[in-house]
C-alpha cells in the first residue's frame, strides 16, 4: 500500500462516524505528544469539522490530551472579518477551542479580512505561509511542518480545503498557501493550504457524510485527475485515511474499494 493508496472506514451514521473520528483523533494526538513530546493538526471546518470537534468536546477522553503541547492550524479559511460567524475558527472556538487550555500561541489562526494585510487576499496567504515556514523543522518538507493530521472535509463537488475543481488554487505546485477568488460557494474569497502542502502531512483525513456526499466520493476514489476531483490530490505520507458514514459510501464501487464497516 502506498501513501497515496486511501483506507476506508465506513461507519452506520454520521453521528457515530464523528464519534468515532474523535476518538481516533483524541488517540492520536496522544501518540504523537509521547513520541515527540507535542502533536500537530490540521483543522477543517464544515459540518463534518465541525461535529468531529463537538465530538471531542463531549467526550471523557479529550482530558488526555496535553491541549498546551497541541499546536492547530487550519486548512482553508473564509476571507471576511475576524470575528465574522462564518469563519472556520470562529466555529471550531464555539465547538470545542474555548473549552480546552490551548497555548495561544499555538492556534495559528489564518488571517482575516480585517487584518493588517487589509483586504489584499494575496498577501495574507503569504503571510501564512511564512508563520507554517518559521514552524516547520530542517528536515520537514516544502516549508510547511510535517502535520500528524490533517483533516478535510470533502464537497459534493470533490473539492477540499478552498481547492475547487479547475480553480487556479488546485494547480499550485510551489506555494504552500494561495488566496482564493471567485470560489463556486459563497463568500467567493478564501485562503487555502495547497496539495503540495497537503501532502507533506503524515497523516491525512478526509470526511464526508450524506448522500450529497455520495457522488464526490465514489468520483474521487476512481482516479480520475486532481485538476477535475481535489480530493484524489489529497494524500498523506505515511497514511491517508477515509471516514465515512454509509449514505456518502453507497456509491463506491466494490471492487474499487471494498468498504469495512465500523
């Protein structure tokens, strides 16, 4: 198997599917911070971001996680004014960051619309991309810290992060972080990681729950071109992982992929 080769876990519903993701999560991170002392992750809002950090907020487990030795970042982010509801921060805050002791230092943020950069979209990827460069260590690759997860939630469209389908984003092959205009779903002006970028995280993992979910995921498990599905772009480099509720899995093809469920 290789890196590029996903895993798929195919779960009942999607409330059990965030559950179990959380857990998964929760697990991780705490394997991480005993063999290097601190976990790194990637955040993804939408609603199965969204109901994953819910997840963790309601569980037992989530105390045995170090939250000071956590550092989060995020994959995508809407362009619009700090403490605008729609930002992607703004809602992992109100599901679960404000309930945990993170170091603040440590939530890297990705920069609004009314920051020092202004509206200039263009500089504000740059920006973010020398904060992911001045974390990353002398052996991590393309600039960007060698994240232990990276989550991404996966559009009826295949598209992940703000990476849409033929968009100029999905082309990039050196940049770390890009500005988004004109996306396909509102607001059209966004900052997101790149694949190069996504694909130097150790661990990838891709969410999509529903029935709307279903067409993009059986697409984007048959190999069709990056440019046309992001999502088949997105891999990890030891592992990339697909998390599943049964409606966004009907799809799939059996000799593809066959499913195991959980």
């Amino acid at each position: 198997m290789t890196n590029a080769t996903p895993q798929l876990v195919v779960h009942r519903d999607k409330e059990l599917m965030a559950q179990a993701a959380a857990a998964r999560l929760i697990t991780r991170i705490v394997d991480a911070q005993a063999a290097r002392g601190t976990a790194s992750v990637v955040l993804t809002g939408g609603r199965n971001g969204n109901a994953l950090l819910a997840a963790i907020a309601a569980s037992p487990a989530r105390d045995a996680v170090d939250w000071t030795r956590l550092d989060l970042w995020w994959g995508d982010e809407r362009f619009v004014p700090a403490a605008d509801p729609d930002r992607n921060a703004v809602q992992a805050r109100g599901e679960l960051l404000d309930a945990v002791p993170l170091d603040p230092a440590r939530v890297h943020e990705m920069p609004a619309s009314d920051g020092v950069d202004g509206s200039d979209v263009e500089a504000a990827a740059a920006r973010y991309a020398e904060e992911l460069a001045k974390a990353a260590g002398p052996g991590d690759r393309l600039g960007v810290p060698a994240f232990d997860v990276l989550l991404l939630g996966v559009g009826p469209d295949t598209h992940v992060a703000s990476l849409f389908p033929e968009h100029p984003g999905v082309r990039e092959t050196e940049r770390t972080v890009v500005g988004v205009r004109g996306a396909p779903k509102p607001p059209p002006t966004r900052i997101s990681l790149t694949l190069p970028a996504i694909r130097a995280a150790r661990e990838v993992w891709l969410l999509a729950a529903g029935e709307d979910k279903a067409g993009a995921v059986a697409l984007a498990l048959s190999g069709p071109g990056e440019l046309q599905a992001p999502a088949s772009g997105a891999y990890g480099r030891s592992r990339t992982l697909w998390l599943l509720d049964r409606a966004a899995a009907e799809r799939i093809p059996p000799q593809l992929y066959p499913p195991a469920s959980a």
